[in-house]
C-alpha cells in the first residue's frame, strides 16, 4: 500500500473536488493592501472550482519573497515578481 504524503490526496475545502499540481500566478494580499503579483507559484488547482491551495513551505517562501514589499506600502504599478527559492 502507498501513502502519499503532499496534498494530492486531499479533496477540495470548498466543494470535495479533486486537486491537480499547477503553477499560478498569485496576488499577494497583506491584510487589505495588495502588494505584489508573484508568478509561476507551484500550487494545487481544484479541477472544479478552481480554487487553489499552497503548501505551507511554498506559502512561507511567498511570505519571503513579498517582504520588501510589505515594508515598501503601497505600490503603484503593482510589483510583479517570479516565484523563487528561498537562499538557504
Ligand atoms: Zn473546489
């Protein structure tokens, strides 16, 4: 028997659908301030909703890759940035 461990398995929050492994483009909210746009982020779209879900190391590299621009306010145009590693 295999077991599977990341969020494949997992049904949708929103409507039980099933979730397929995509790259999105996501917009970064802080509270009520959009602060930038970060693309090709690795992801879990629901196949009915469309709904998408982050890994919880993919949402702290988000949090990384967003915090000069949390600290820079509100920006206009807003920042659009690739998706990257976090140095170690
Ligand atoms: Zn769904």
């Amino acid at each position: 028997m295999r077991h599977k461990t990341g969020m494949e398995n997992k049904p949708c929050r929103r409507c039980r659908g099933t979730l397929e492994a995509r790259r999105v483009e996501h917009p970064y909210w802080n509270g009520a301030t959009l602060v930038a746009v970060v693309h090709d982020v690795p992801s879990w779209v629901c196949r009915l909703c469309g709904y998408h879900y982050f890994e919880p190391a993919v949402e702290t590299t988000l949090r990384y890759i967003v915090q000069d621009y949390i600290k820079m306010g509100t920006l206009f145009p807003i920042p659009n940035t690739p998706y990257r590693k976090m140095p170690n």
